[in-house]
C-alpha cells in the first residue's frame, strides 16, 4: 500500500540514520555552470574525484547568450563559468553537452528528450526545477551547490523523507486552457509555501490527459507550491514518449523495463498525507498579478484585494491596482520558453495560434526554444516559417530571460508576459515586471500590445 | 565545505518583516558568475539595499545603523524560490550565523544546514513578539541555544524550543558536513550501486 513515491524512494536508501535524514543514491545528476563549479572546487581542494562519472552529464544552459552562439560569449564573467564547466567536466570525464550540439539546451529539456529521464530513477540537479522531471514517474528534485558536491563525490546525498501530498484534478480541461494554467490554477489554490515538506502526486483525468510536455510543465513548477518535487505516475503516454529515445533501453531489456516501471504507479488503497481535490471545468487562462507564482489568477478576473502589507508591496512593485482588470493591461515584452514552456509542444500551439496574424509593434517578443533540438524541429515542422510571417523570430536555446542571467533582461520597470515559473522582483532583470501566462495567453498579449483573453482574440 | 563551529550565539538582531521572501532577492541571479565562493555577503539583498542608480536605501533593515547582529529574523515563507546555495553564502558571508523564521522553504533551509547557518523555526505569535522587541529596542538580544535548542528573548526572558534533527545538530556543533559522512560510507554505496 504504498505510493509511486515511497517506492522510488525507499529503493534508493543506502542507509537509514536514526532521527536523521536517509542517505539517498542518485540514479542520474545533472549539472550546469551555475551552480557546480564551488562543488567541483571543494571536491579538489577535499582532494576527491567523482565517484560515477557516467551517472552526471553537464550543459551550460543558464547563462549564455540566444544569439551568435558560434561566437566567444562577450560576457567575461558568464564565459569564465561556460569554461570552468568544460575543464571540469574534462578532468572528471563528465558528458558535457556544450553550445552548439545537437543535444545542447536547458537542462531539463535535454534530459527528457535524450531518454535519460526515466520512470523510477531518482535524479537530482542543482537547480530547483528538477521537479520537472517527475512527469516521467521518477523522483527528482533541486539540490544546493553542497549537495552537488555530495554527488559528485558519493553519488548520495542525505536528505529527510518528505510527506505526501496527493492532488487530484477531475475532469477535462476546457479549450484554450493549457497545463500552465493547470498548474498557476493549483498553485492560487495551495499558496507558493502549501507544499512545503511534501512530494507531490498529480493525478486525474485532467492529468492524465496531459501531453508528456504539458505533465512536464506541470511538474516542473510544483517547486512553485514549495513541494520538495512532483510526479505523475508513469503510463502509455509515458511509454510511448520514451520508445526509441537514444537512452532509453532497447530490445529485451525495453521489455524488461516496461515491467518495472508498470508496477510503480501508487496501489489503489495508498494513503497520502495530504490530498486535494479539483475540478479541471473551473480552470480559466490564468496569469500572475503580483510577485510570487501563487498570486495568479483568471485572465477576466479583476486584481484582489488584500490588507496584508507584503501583498500591497507586491502590487506597488507591480505598478497594478486591487479591484481593476487586468485585461488590457499594456505589455512591453513576451518571453517565451524556460524550462516550463520551451518545448516543442509549445512553440507548435503558439504557431498554430499566430497563423494569419500579426505581432504588435510596441511589443519586444523573444521566442526561445528550450533545445538544440526543439529548434531543430521547430524549423523542420515549418514553425519558425509561420512565426516569421506573423514577425516573430526564434532566439538560440538557454534559459534566457526566465533568470536574465545573460544580455536578455526586461528594463526596469518594463512589463513581460513570461512563459516562465518565476514572477518574483527583478526576477528578469533589476526593477522587471513580470506576468506569468501559459504561451497562447503570452503571444495574445504580444499579438494585442495588452493582456489579452486568447479566446478573443480567436473568435 | 569547514565552517565555524555552532554553540550558543548571544546577540542582537536584525529584523525584515517581509514575508515570501525568495532566493532572487536575497541573491539576485546576476550575482551568480562566480567560479568561488567569494564576496556574496556584499550582494545580500543587493536589489533592496541600493536602488536603480547604486545608491544605498536608508531604510532598508541591513543598511539602517540602528540593527546589527549575527541573527536575521525573516517573515513567513522565507526563502522560497531557486535552490541555489549562493543564497546562503551570501547571508553567511555577510555574517549572520542564524536565520529566524515562522516558516522555511526546504531547499534553503537545507542549505543552511549544509554550510553552517542555524535556521531556527518560531510560532506566529513568537515571531511577532521578537519583531515587536526589536522596534522598541533594536539593541535587544537573543540568545540561540542549539544545545538546548531554545531561542530567548533575553529582555523577557520569553523562550521557545525549535526544532533540528540529531544528525544535523552534531553536525553543528562539531562543525561536520555530510561529504565527511558520506566518504566514509563510500564502500557501501559502491556495493549499494551494483
Ligand atoms: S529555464 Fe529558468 S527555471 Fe528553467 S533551469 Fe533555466 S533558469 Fe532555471
């Protein structure tokens, strides 16, 4: 009787401390230049090497450039970090997708579509969005630059079990209501701390509906709610995605692998901490408001009203008012991509939806695919055709403005609509404002020049 | 990696009664170039300490002359957001060794304890209380008993019990990390791997 979680987790406990956390074994690392190189320089100056080179693989992702990435990065500093990640990952044998092949992107875009993510692993990176790999039934999570460390040199690390947390959407989503607004949806209800301490399950039909790329950005932003993590339980969408990905495995042992990972999924009678119950016919187009993830709300719905003095803050930064609509609200920038709706899905819906019109002038627009590959696609499929007809242009991948760790920032006091997971100040640049919105709500408003409905401006 | 031994702290306190306060604010991501572990503390708050033209924010809690101290009492909900270490650094590095709060985001909090920060978890009303004792006197102190594991309010004499887990404790106490722990376990997760 025990939940999709507790069965990936207790298989990886190596040792159990008493009134202490559990030492854990890490299936599959992940690492970037951020967050690794003080990991890979305590490791030399501890003197220790890395314990299972195979089991990490290495992108530069957050702070490079989306344009002329066959040219040095200008960027002295973000450079030097693209460089340290190389020699490190040189020194330690470490696969290292760099700038410009073909596996190069976010980090978790490339492990997916590499098939390195897999039902049942436990994967860790240093960086909170690991979550999103859970879409694929593994048990994955962000990890501070000690914990890299800890990987790197032991392939564990020591963390408490958290509690479970199971959240059950019923029924359909209606048209034009995507995954992001599934999960901002969720996220108004729960609060951005609700999931503190838990590993969340999505389940239901709304979820199990989902593309493997809408369950990634589902996933993805459980972070969002505070969770540890979050997983949907591995089935036919799953399989089918992971069929024939270059790391998956083939053959006898596919066979074998299926097996396993069909018997994952939670037993019926498995009892969760935590459960909460939603109906997919009440979710609208959602966006964000104010300064956390957990202030959103339906796009035709006017800005609330709270007393609270971190609330009146967040709406002053925000340059918005309590009781208008947000509606019509004139937008300077759109981001599209990041981890949470860089994918190849995301780049069709929103081409499908520009067919036959035209970008708004006042609007800077950045489309960035998440991958080497999703770009690739996204020329092969015509995508990239059809947006430049309608004046968009498609960047080269990274994380881009979700962080602004490179040269693509929001000004101060600018407004973007993001595809992001992270609307926090200055989260695209010092003094940025940002919106969070599913794609189809973000070109709207780059269609618009304002905070569009999408089904307005479908009709 | 080492860091300084944790026992009993008696100090003053600086306080920020904000709450969701997220990793972005505590370190903004432009801060994050780094290749060592050097000169974070300068950055702490970086956009809420200087505005736009670089100029120090008087009111601001860490640039007002009135607080000082090793302990930094945060509102609900603190350090939300992104997992990066950095954060932490970057309050150690300043120099606080203790984060107060009524409620911790889980990647910091482990954070904390990783590199020797002691993030201590008070009630509501506690937390009110210490806010409350800070305005009427900023120089007012608190004593962090990890032994003990108790948070006083010296003035009062109010105290409340929080909680850490045994491991983590002696960690502190000795100054230990878990890749200390974990090496010394390394033929056991050799053979765990197989
Ligand atoms: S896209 Fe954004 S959230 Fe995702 S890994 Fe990059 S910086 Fe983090």
């Amino acid at each position: 009787m025990n939940t999709i979680f507790d069965k990936i987790w207790d298989a990886h406990i190596v040792r159990k401390i008493q009134v202490g956390p559990d030492v854990l074994f890490i299936d599959q690392h992940l690492i970037h230049e951020v967050t690794s190189p003080v990991a890979f320089l305590n490791m030399k100056q501890r003197g220790n090497k890395v314990l299972f080179p195979d089991r990490t693989i290495a992108t530069p992702d957050h702070n490079v450039p989306t344009i002329h990435q066959d040219q040095p990065i200008q960027d002295v500093e973000s450079r030097m970090q693209v460089e340290k990640l190389r020699e490190n990952c040189k020194i330690h044998n470490i696969e290292l997708h760099d700038l410009g092949s073909a596996h190069h992107g976010i980090v978790h875009v490339i492990g997916p579509e590499l098939g390195i993510t897999q039902p049942g692993k436990t994967i860790v990176c240093g960086d909170s969005h690991t979550s999103t790999h859970g879409a694929f039934g593994a048990v994955a999570f962000g990890i501070g630059t000690s914990e890299v460390e800890m990987v790197l040199s032991t392939q564990c690390i020591m963390q408490t079990k958290p509690k479970t947390m199971r959240i059950t959407v019923n029924g359909s989503l209606k048209p034009y209501v995507t995954a992001k607004d599934l999960i901002l949806y969720i996220i108004s209800k729960v609060s951005t701390s609700g999931g503190t301490g838990y590993f969340v399950e999505f389940s239901g039909q709304a979820v199990k509906e989902l593309s493997m790329e809408g369950r990634m950005t589902v996933c993805n932003m459980s972070i969002e709610m505070g969770a540890r993590g979050g997983l949907i339980a591995p089935d036919e969408t799953t399989f089918s995605y992971l069929k024939d990905k270059e790391r998956t495995p083939k053959g006898e042992n596919w066979h074998q692998a299926l097996m396993e990972w069909k018997n994952l999924p939670s037993d019926e009678n498995a009892v969760f901490d935590k459960e909460y119950v939603f109906d997919a016919t009440d979710i609208e187009p959602m966006i964000t408001f104010g300064t956390n993830p957990g202030m959103g709300i339906k796009i035709n719905e006017v800005i609330p009203t709270e007393d609270n003095p971190s609330f009146i803050k967040s709406l002053k930064y925000m340059g918005v008012v309590s009781g208008a609509p947000i509606e019509g609200i004139p937008v300077d920038f759109v981001f599209i991509g990041s981890c949470t709706n860089g994918r190849i899905e995301d780049l069709r819906a929103v081409a499908e939806f520009v067919k036959g019109k035209k970008k708004n002038d006042k609007v800077t627009t950045w489309i960035v695919p998440g991958s080497k590959e999703v770009e690739k696609m996204a020329h092969e499929e015509g995508l990239v055709a059809i947006l430049e007809q309608a004046g968009f242009e498609l960047r080269q991948p990274g994380c881009s403005a979700c962080l602004a760790m490179n040269d693509d920032k929001i000004p101060n006091g600018k407004l973007s609509v993001s595809t992001s997971n992270r609307n926090f100040e200055g989260r695209q640049g010092p003094g940025a404002k940002t919106m969070l919105a599913s794609p189809i709500t973000a070109i709207s408003a780059a269609i618009n020049g304002y905070i569009t409905d999408p089904r307005t401006l479908e009709k | 990696m080492a860091y300084d031994k944790f026992n009993i702290i008696i100090d003053s306190a600086v306080p920020m009664p904000v709450e969701n306060v997220d990793t972005d604010q505590i370190i903004p991501a432009r801060f994050l170039k780094a290749t060592e572990r050097k000169g974070f503390g300068d950055n702490l708050f970086r956009d809420w300490r200087y505005d736009s033209e670089n100029k120090l924010i008087e009111n601001f809690p860490l640039n007002d002359p009135k607080y000082n101290g090793k302990i930094l009492v945060g509102g609900k909900n603190f350090g939300s957001g992104s997992s990066r270490e950095h954060a932490v650094w970057a309050v150690y590095d300043y120099g606080f060794r203790v984060v107060v709060s009524s409620f911790f985001a889980d990647i910091f909090k482990n954070n904390c304890l990783n590199i020797g920060v002691l993030p201590v978890t008070v009630s509501e009303s506690f937390s009110l209380e210490i806010f409350e004792a800070i305005k009427k006197n900023p120089t007012t102190k608190l004593e962090i008993n990890l032994p003990n594991q108790t948070i006083t309010l010296l003035e009062t004499g109010k105290s409340e019990a929080f909680q850490i887990n045994s491991y983590k404790k002696e960690n502190l106490l000795n100054g230990f990390d878990d890749v200390d722990y974990l090496l010394n376990m390394k033929e056991e997760i050799i053979a765990f791997s197989k």
